[in-house]
C-alpha cells in the first residue's frame, strides 16, 4: 500500500498557497522582527525577541508540514471520475431522515476538510459510511448525539 493521500487540484492549491505565504512572507517578516529585537540588547529580558522566536517555531512547524501533506498527496482530478457509486471527490445530496432537510458535502482528503464549507474527510465517520454507496441508500453515521440517519439522494463529480 503507498503513502499517498489523495486530495483534490483545488485542495493543492491552497495547501500550495499557503506554503509560500509562509516562506516568502511570513519568514521573512520573522527574520526581521529577530533581527531588530536583537538590537534591542539583552535577550535574556526581551520579550519580542522570545515572541518572535516562538512564532518563528511555529511557522516552521506549519511549514514542514505542509510540505509533508504536499510530499504525501496525490492530485485526484475530480471532473475525470466516472463512478454511480460514492469515491473520493464527490459531491453527495443527502436527506437528513430525522429532519427531512437536505445537505450537500464534498468528499475530500483530511488535511482540505472544512465542515464550514461542507467539505468533509473520507476518513470521517460521514466520509467513511459514504464510500462505496450508491443513490437511494440509506446510510447510518454514529455521531455524538446519536446516530443519524440519511438516504443518498444524489452524487455529482464536479
């Protein structure tokens, strides 16, 4: 089994995005602000030198990271995916049982999930009952307050 992860082009871009930011701008404004609080004098008792070096472990942290999902992914063009049943990419219509409300979620890699944005992961809960199903299903999500309950009501590739 290999290590990719899949993640779809949008996904990569702003992973991509985010990455240079980091290294174009935000080290760079690190490297400034450590070297200007180094003239301050003794850094022992200078907190703008320790704020900016703490910072600066962050970004790099964030930084390797990025780099590592960036390393991992593998670019799933979601427009090219044929498939009646649910993979990774789709765009699934689900109608809550309970409520009868509908919802639409996008089924993406972990590190582009953003709930808000009805983007979930294939190794959520949700993501994980999803795959595989087809329209017309029913399918059963063990959540926090109880199980939920939804019927498949479509699937897109877009």
């Amino acid at each position: 089994m290999s290590n990719d992860s899949p993640i779809t082009q949008s996904g990569y871009e702003k992973i991509q995005a985010e990455l240079e930011h980091l290294i174009k701008v935000e080290r760079e404004a690190l490297r400034i602000s450590i070297a200007e609080a180094r003239e301050l004098g003794d850094l022992k008792e200078n907190a703008e030198y320790h704020a900016a070096k703490e910072k600066q472990g962050h970004v790099e942290g964030r930084i390797a990271q990025l780099q590592s999902v960036i390393a991992k992914s593998k670019i799933v063009d979601v427009s090219k995916t044929k498939s009646s049943k649910i993979v990774f990419g789709a765009t699934v219509v689900l109608i809550d049982q309970e409520t009868d409300e509908s919802v639409k979620y996008q089924i993406v890699g972990e590190e582009e999930s953003d709930t808000k944005n009805k983007k979930i992961s294939y190794t959520s809960p949700l993501g994980k009952a999803l795959i595989g199903r087809e329209v017309g299903d029913i399918v059963i999500v063990k959540a926090p307050r109880g199980d939920k309950e939804y019927e498949i009501e479509s699937i897109n590739f877009i």
